[in-house]
C-alpha cells in the first residue's frame, strides 16, 4: 500500500511574543514570558490511500490545527510533510501548487465559509477557473455538473449563499472543494453544525463521493457516533499528543479488546447513546487542562484514574500494542 | 402524582410584516416533581420558544395566543409583569445555551448570584452568600469561597455553565428549563453537567425541562419525550416508549438518521427534504412532504391523539411498532 499523506513528527507552537510594555516588565523583574501554546506536539501519521481517517479529541486538543497543517493553511514549526512518498518542503513551487490544489478542505462553518457576497456560481466555480482547470466560458455547464453531483438543483447557481439554509450551504462549500479535482479532503466538523435529519443528507454524500472520486478523507470530529459510522481508522488526541490510534472497528469493539487508552475509555463511556436508559452518569473528573501550561509526564495524568508515579515525570510514547494498534500509555509495559 | 407544571394547547405566534409565524402552536405536556422531560426538535421546531413562553419571556411582535400553562394548578399566563417578575428565576428558573450571555462579564459572580436571591427574598447579604457558597459547592465547584470573587472570564465553559445552574437552583424553584446548556460543551464535560443535573434533581424534587437536538441525551437523561416538529409536538410518551417504538414518521426517520443505528459505512437512512418554513406550512400535516407514508388524509390536520396510555400523537396513519 502507497501512502498517501505522511506527518513526520509534526508539531506546531503559536508563540506570542511580549510587547513593549510586558519588555519593559520583565526588565524590572517581572515574571512575564512569551506565552507559547503547543497546539500540536510531535504528531506522525500515515494515511493510505483511499482510507478514511476519524480525528477525534476534544475542545483545544490541536485536531483543528493538525488538519490545517495538513492542508498547509498553518506552516508546520517541526517535522516533515511527505506527499506521495515526496518531502513537501523539497517540491518545487509548481509541484506544491499541484499538491495544494490536491489537498482541500471543507470548514465546519457553513456561514462563514462562504463569501457572502460571491454568487455560488463564483464560489464554486472561480478556483478551477483561475488554476486553468475549466475555461471561463465552460464555467457554467462545470459549476452546474457539480452542483447536481452535491444534490444541489443547478438552477440556483446565480444565489447568494444568504439565500440557502444550512446545509445547502454545507453542500456548497463541498462542491468548492471537489471543484479543484483533489484527491485528500480535510473535512473539520463538516457536520457538527446540521440538524440530525440534514446530518445524515451529508453524511450520505461523503461516502458516495468518496466511492466516485477514490477520495481519502481525514475527518476532524467530536462527535464519536459519526467517527464510527464513516472512518475505516481512527485517531484520538488529547492536548496536542496522538494518544491512541486503531481501526475503528477494533477501537469501538466492548470488552478488552477495545479502547486501551485511559481517555479514550473514557471518552467512550461519555458518549450519549440512545440505547441506555435512566443512565447513572459518572463523571470523569476535572477538565482540559490549558495548553499554555499543559501537565508534565503524560498530558493526562491530572485526570486519570489509573495514574502513578511515573505518569507525572514521563511522556509515554506511542508505541504498537497489537497490530496496526498504537497507544501511549504507561500501563501497556505492565501488562 | 400530580404535576408540577402542565402546559395545555400552548400557542405562540409571530406577527411580522411577512405573515404570522406559528412558532408554537398547540403544545401540550406535563412535568411532575423530581422527573425530567426532554423537549427535543431540529432548529426552528419551536422548542426554545416553547421554553420562552412558560418563563413569560415572550416579546413584541411575538403573543402567547391561546392555551394554559398551570404552574402548581395556577395559570400563570394572563400574569402581569410585576407578578412575572416575582415567579421569574424563583420558582421557574432557566439555563440557557451559552452561559457567557447569562452572565454579566462586568461583574463578580457573587454579585450576580446574590442580587438573584434578595431579588426574591429578605435575607443578610452574608446569608445570601453563604446559600450562594453551598449552590456552587453543590454543583462540583472547587473552592467556591474563592471562585465566588471571580468573573466570569476566569471560568471555563462547562463551569460557567455550573455557575449558571447554581444560579438557577438559589431559590429552590418548582421547574427548571434548560434550554440546550451541554450542546457547546465536550462530551466529557457534557458527562459531567448531566450527573450534576440528575442527581440534582433526584435530591430536590424540582421538575426539569431538557430542551435539546440530540436524542441520544435523551435517552440517557429523561423520563418523558415529547418530539416538536414545525411548532407541534408529533409525539409525547415515556422515553422507553417513545426511542424503543415510535410512532410518528418523523421520530422513526430521525431515530434511522442517527449513525450509531446504521450499518458501518452504509448510507445513513436519511429524512429526504428540509424543515418547512414556519410561513408556508398552511393547513395539514406539517410533516407531508417529506413523509413516505403520505396520503391523500395528510392535506388535513391530524390531532394528537392518545394512542395508548400516557402515549400520544399526531398522525393520521401512525407507523406500527
């Protein structure tokens, strides 16, 4: 199997610099430092070809930031981005405009992530225009097979994006993705905006355009329930840290064959499901902790109930618990 | 039991310029001491308005048309706005969606919590906070003496959430109407604001509204559902009843919808079409375009009707278990 996408060892800081006044400061002693938030911290993954990878983690925990380091809208700060087997950084700039243009991204927001003042024909239709993928002149026809391709009716094609609900407007931003020919979509929380009912519309289109197009699909979500149902692999993190990566059916799976890291478990038994009844909720204590400050040793330490000694001094590594089955946790040596 | 709160054929209509918008309109439901209903619609079925009518917090151009909401056996509808302001926040209280609106960002959390108390009560501003102290204790906040001085900037979401349900707790009301308050947050935060909610109401008896999307919450949560649809609940019973058999074709598609219920890597079964707008319904099943069970009946309008005991809806032909 070809890789399709390989991550390096990425990671990825925003650093804030002091200002001038926070300068001066700490040139009179004060504690002031320049503030950096490891969004992403040492992050390798390989995505083959075809296969739809589920990111899963909460709020803060860099999977929104991993995916724009994918797509390129973020420079990486360490590690390596190999496409097709080739290092990015190493690609000429025509090869790396062949690249991005194979790499898109459809953005959870289906209101912010359209021109308000782009007719969808323009939304959809200017960037395989101006890369010289389409003629001006076949613009039209090609906006209008793409529309009728996401379940939009082609006659709408001079609308504004005000004029349609939801996820109408959800099914436009993916027709722009598709409109460049790629071969990756970066989809994060494509769907977390839609009602239930409009949820399952897109859903239902993802896995027909994947089967049209032989697309790869990195899914950014919280929502467990649609990981499951789309993803062949998923990826949790927790703080910036891949804490456990395994098939979806093998991580999902009851008993001890399922989730081995302690937040995934975790994660898992906070899912609502509509199967129990008059459930008794047990809380998982504590919350995120900032990623300004994050905890020493392994991230999840102040919040596990397993934790020991060695968990607050040492970061465990991600290392292969079974096959193809990846965990970072210091319980896997003791068993 | 007798219930604590029973709305009856609630109706609250919009009157803009572009036609009058039914919002809610015939909305019926009963809440007892210690039970908790979840009130669950996609955007636009009118539920939050549902909850906005029974605190009185309806506004211009919008009017509670028709129907009683008996709080205790008492009609609070025909209230005046001095008498609103006496039962707002102390015996029905509400817990909104972003608690970062709830909560005055210019002022300190005692402050807010404190004013809710003498707003309803003679009592020593030290005892207000004392009883101030003991909410946010009771609802897992760490070091409440000092996170009574802080703003509420300084609060993370899921605890300034825990904050505004502390607040909403102060004066012991007979409902509490939450309206979506986990729907912004992580799911293991969720986790941890349900345990607080349903061990809170268990302890104090107070009747809770859960308004929400998400059936799943539901299903864990509630004792009783009632499903809206384009301002009208299509169907109400107990939540075993309702998520093991249901009966309208709205909850049936919205339940297939869920992906949890389908086959890995199938195609969802999906709910064709979208809501309605509010303003081109007219007459007849709100429902009968997008139903496959449609016929020739649906152009008029069906009532909920009981179906069996403490089981109803609103359907001509309901779907057979």
């Amino acid at each position: 199997m070809s890789h399709i996408l390989e991550l390096k060892n990425i990671s990825k800081r925003f650093s804030k610099k002091l200002d001038l006044a926070g300068k001066l400061a700490s040139k009179l002693g004060s504690s002031a430092k320049d503030e950096t938030v490891h969004a992403v911290d040492d992050v390798s993954l390989n995505i083959e070809r075809g296969e739809v990878v589920g990111l899963v983690g909460e709020s803060g925990c860099g999977k929104s930031t991993l995916g724009r380091v994918v797509v390129g809208v973020h420079p990486q700060t360490e590690g390596e981005r190999w496409w097709h087997g080739r290092d990015v950084a190493k690609m000429s700039a025509a090869e790396k405009r062949t690249m991005q243009l194979q790499v898109q991204m459809i953005f959870q927001d289906p209101y912010a992530s359209l021109n308000p003042r782009y007719r969808v024909e323009d939304i959809i239709g200017e960037a395989p225009v101006v890369h010289g993928l389409v003629n001006g002149k076949d613009k039209a026809d090609y906006v209008a097979g793409l529309m009728q391709k996401v379940g939009l009716d082609a006659a709408l094609s001079k609308r504004f994006p005000h004029q349609f609900s939801g996820g109408q407007r959800a099914r436009i931003g993916i027709a722009r993705a598709l409109a460049v020919k790629p071969e990756f979509l970066v989809c994060d929380e494509a769907v977390a905006a839609l009602d239930v009912s409009i949820q399952a519309q897109v859903l239902n289109l993802f896995i027909e355009l994947r089967k049209e197009f032989n697309l790869t699909y990195l899914f950014i979500s919280h929502d467990l329930g649609v990981v499951k149902h789309l993803s062949d692999r998923v990826v949790i993190m927790y703080l910036g840290r891949v804490v456990e990566i395994g098939a979806t059916d093998a991580l999902f799976a009851n008993a001890s064959a399922g989730a081995n890291h302690p937040y995934t478990q975790a994660l898992l038994a906070e899912v609502p499901r509509l199967d129990v009844r008059k459930k008794d909720f047990v809380a998982i204590t504590g919350e995120i902790p900032s990623p300004l400050n994050p905890p020493s040793g392994c991230h999840f330490h102040p919040r596990c109930p397993h934790a020991m000694a060695r968990c607050k001094i040492e970061q465990p590594a991600l290392r292969e618990i079974a096959p193809l089955r990846f965990s970072a946790c210091h319980l896997n040596d003791m068993r | 039991m007798s219930a604590v709160l029973q709305v009856e054929n609630l109706r609250t209509h919009f009157f803009t310029k572009a036609g009058v918008v039914k919002a809610v309109d015939d909305v019926s439901f009963s809440v007892s001491r210690g039970k908790i209903l979840g009130l669950v619609g996609e955007s636009g079925s009118g539920k939050s308005m549902t909850g906005y009518s029974i605190m009185g917090l309806i506004d211009a151009p919008g009017k509670i048309v028709d129907g009683k909401i008996l709080l205790n056996g008492e009609n609070i509808i025909d209230l005046k706005p001095q008498q609103w302001r006496g039962l707002r926040g102390n015996r029905v209280a509400m817990i909104f969606q972003d608690p970062m609106m709830t909560l005055n960002p210019v002022l300190r959390i005692d402050t807010q919590m404190i004013e809710a108390i003498q707003a309803h009560e003679k009592i020593s501003k030290a005892d207000a906070r004392e009883r101030c102290r003991a909410a946010l204790a009771r609802v897992g906040i760490a070091s409440p003496d000092e996170r009574l001085n802080a703003y509420p900037h300084q609060f993370s979401g899921g605890m300034r959430q825990r904050v505004a349900i502390a607040t909403a707790l102060l004066n012991k009301p007979d409902v509490i109407i939450a309206d979506e308050p986990t729907t912004a947050l992580d799911v293991t935060i969720q986790g941890q604001i349900l345990f607080e909610m349903q061990k809170l109401c268990r302890e104090s008896g107070t009747a809770l509204i859960w308004i929400t999307h998400d059936l799943s919450v539901v299903a864990g949560l509630a004792d009783d559902v009632a499903v809206m649809y384009a301002g009208k609940v299509v169907e109400y019973g107990s939540v075993t009843n309702v998520l093991d058999a249901p009966l309208h074709p709205y909850t049936q598609g919205l339940l297939e919808s869920v992906p949890s219920r389908n086959i890995k890597g199938q195609p969802l079964k999906q709910i064709p079409g979208m809501t309605p707008s509010l303003l081109k319904i007219g007459a007849g099943c709100a429902f009968r375009d997008r139903c496959k069970y449609r016929t020739p009946d649906c152009e008029g309008a069906p009532q909920l009707k009981l179906q069996s005991q403490h089981r109803q809806v609103r359907c001509f032909h309901p779907v057979a278990a």
